[in-house]
C-alpha cells in the first residue's frame, strides 16, 4: 500500500511538493484564518486526486 502511495508521489513531483509543503504550514504554522481554509481545501482536493489515483480499496 505504502509502495503505490510513494508511486504517486513521485509521478506527480509537482503536486507533491505542493501537498507536503502545504500540511507542513499547516501543521507547524499558524496562518491567518482565510488562508488556512483554502489551503485545507487544496489539501482536500489532492487527497481525492490521490483516492482516485490509487483505487487502494479495489481488489
């Protein structure tokens, strides 16, 4: 399961890059509260993308 998630990560260095650099912000910084929400909402939308893209729960 692990080996299909770094897959992804590095098909996709770009929006990698985003996604990490992004819940570190979030997770160790504390952004104003407009600015937190939209990057919540980009974390969000990766993760479907990353759902999408591994179909992990498919046999």
């Amino acid at each position: 399961m692990f080996k299909k998630i770094f897959d992804v990560l590095i098909d996709h260095p770009f929006l990698a890059s985003i996604f990490i650099s992004d819940l570190f912000i979030l997770l160790f910084h504390k952004p104003p509260f407009l600015f937190s929400l939209v990057m919540l909402t980009a974390l969000m939308g990766y993760c479907m993308f990353l759902g999408q893209k591994l179909s992990l729960f498919k046999d």
